[in-house]
C-alpha cells in the first residue's frame, strides 16, 4: 500500500484525534490541510469545525496559564514578545479596550496570538471573560480557516484524485497555505498600520 493511502486511511480513521492534536501544536496550517481533505469529501467540515476548535481553545488555555508563570517573565523580556505587546497596545489604543474584538482581531495577525494570550492572562486575569470571549474567537476564525480550504479542496477534486496524485493535492495546499499567510500578513499590517496625525 503506498505510504499516501496510508496516511489518509491514518487521518480519515482518527480523525478527531487528528484533529484536536493538529490544531493543539499545528495551528492554522494543520486545519486547512485537513479542510482540503474535507472539500475532498474525505472528512467532515463540521468534525473538522468542532475538533479543532477544541484543540486550538485548549492550546490557548495552555498559553494563558503559562501567562501566570514566572516562565512568562522570562518570556517577556525577549525583545520579541516586547515587540509583540506594543503591537497589541497599538491595537487597544485604535480599536478601543474591548475584550472579545481583541481576541478575534489577534486570530488574523500572523505571529502575535501567543503573546496576546500571556498579555490577556497577566494584564486581564479574568479567566472565564478569556474562556467566554476566546472560544467565540477560536471558531469563528476556525470557521473562516476551514471554509478557505475546503473550497480549495472542492477545487483539486474536480481535476485531481487525491489517492492517485497526492503529490499534486499537497502542492496545490502549500498554495493555498502561502496565500493565507500572505492575506494575514496584509491584515496585521492594515490593522497595525500608525494613524497620520493631520497638521
């Protein structure tokens, strides 16, 4: 049996597990390759919604009792996560101190959630406003992720059979991977872009 079919056969029989491990430490570029396969008719979107939801809420838990570790001290003082909390003062002072718009507005910006998790943790505290707010961000943005790759998925299906060319499927979802990091990093960009200060 060819190692493809059997990786397929490995993810459409665990799927769940797959499911919530790969988005736990895969993130965004785990979900849409499993939403490919589920465009492929492979697996279920809303499986694919429900359980990586869970994964990525329980990463983000992960990260905001981390938050409250004096690892997070250690952590902060690297230039880059300092670089990362004036970014997201920049996004309280432009869009307003509002909780849950922070939480979804940090799940389009490549490269700032983490840090936004520890400052939410050490600077909020409150736990079930971050539960509440977090989960509601976490399957919208899933959501949104999901439907991106299972259009591409819907896409390859018409032209290519994943189990006769599935060199093809995966170079068609590094594609469609680039693309969603290059739309997020428009959008951090847009969103954390200095206000002109009018003379």
């Amino acid at each position: 049996m060819p190692m493809e079919s059997v990786i397929l056969s490995f993810i459409t029989s665990s799927v769940q597990l797959v499911c919530l491990i790969g988005a736990f430490f895969g993130g965004d570029g785990i979900i849409i390759f499993l939403s490919t396969l589920s465009g492929q008719g492979l697996i279920s979107f809303w499986t694919i919604i429900l359980f990586c939801s869970l994964g990525t809420i329980s990463s983000d838990l992960m990260w905001f009792f981390i938050g409250r570790t004096r690892l997070a001290e250690k952590v902060i003082s690297n230039k880059r996560f300092n670089w990362g909390y004036s970014k997201i003062e920049r996004l309280l002072d432009r869009y307003g101190r509002n909780d849950f718009l922070l939480l979804l507005i940090v799940k389009f910006i490549y490269g700032i959630r983490i840090i936004t998790i520890v400052y939410f943790s050490r600077e909020r505290k409150n736990f079930y406003r971050f539960l509440n707010y977090n989960s509601i961000a976490v399957v919208v943005i899933t959501i949104f992720v999901t439907s991106l790759g299972w259009m591409a998925g819907k896409g390859i299906s018409s032209y290519v059979n994943i189990y006769e060319n599935f060199s093809m499927a995966i170079k068609i979802f590094v594609i469609v991977l680039v693309v969603f990091l290059i739309l997020k990093t428009f959008i951090k960009k847009w969103l954390l872009k200095e206000k002109k200060i009018r003379p």
